[in-house]
C-alpha cells in the first residue's frame, strides 16, 4: 500500500481497517500528530473516496465526526485471504517462521528415523 507516497495516509487507513470508525482525535492519539494534521489526511482522503464520516452526537455540545473506510479503499488491501498468505510464506523455511523448537524437533525426529531404520 502506498497512496502518493503517504506514510501518515496508510497509517490511517490501517487504522481504520483495524478499526470500525475513528475520530479525529482518536487518529491524532494512534499516528502522534495534531488533529489539524489529522483532518488535512482526512481531506485529501476523503477527495479519493477512501473514506466517509458520520457524525456521532454526544448529548451537548458539538457532534463528533467518526471516520471509516469506503469499499473503494478495500481495493487498497491485498485480496486472497489465506492463498495470498500462502504464497508470502512459501518461500521461508518452517525453521525461521516457527523458532528454534522447530529445529530441534525435527533434527531429534531425523535422528530417532536413523536408529529405527539402522
């Protein structure tokens, strides 16, 4: 994912991925900038069609905007589910992805195949 190069911007759509809406001030919290920053990404986002907001009233005073993700910007996140995993990892040794238990699980199940078949 790289929308024009934006890091801030694919903090925030990962977020709201990860996320069923956020508010401005809640994105400011999670990427460590000012909500003014915030709403600037918003924006240009939002130019894209990769979000929308809804306002959220909290009893008085002003509504909150909470902020999701349009299914235009599901197409931003690999599609495939469990074959793309699949394909990602085909290539890494069982060893690196699961840990050193691994190595010495199989290298003592290699050596109890030696006795058995010696």
């Amino acid at each position: 994912m790289n929308i024009e190069n934006g890091q801030t911007k694919d903090k925030i759509i990962i977020l709201l991925k990860k996320n069923d809406g956020l508010t401005t001030g809640e994105l400011s919290r999670h990427v460590g900038i000012t909500p003014m920053g915030i709403r600037q990404h918003l924006l240009a986002l939002e130019r894209k069609n990769l979000i929308r907001y809804e306002m959220k009233k909290n009893g008085i005073g002003r509504p909150a905007f909470v902020y999701r993700l349009t299914e235009l910007a599901d197409d931003v996140f690999p599609k495939g589910g469990l074959r793309t995993s699949v394909s990602t990892i085909s290539g890494i040794p069982l060893q690196a992805i699961l840990g050193k238990g691994v190595s010495i699980f199989i290298r003592s199940q290699n050596c109890l195949d030696t006795r058995i078949s010696g």
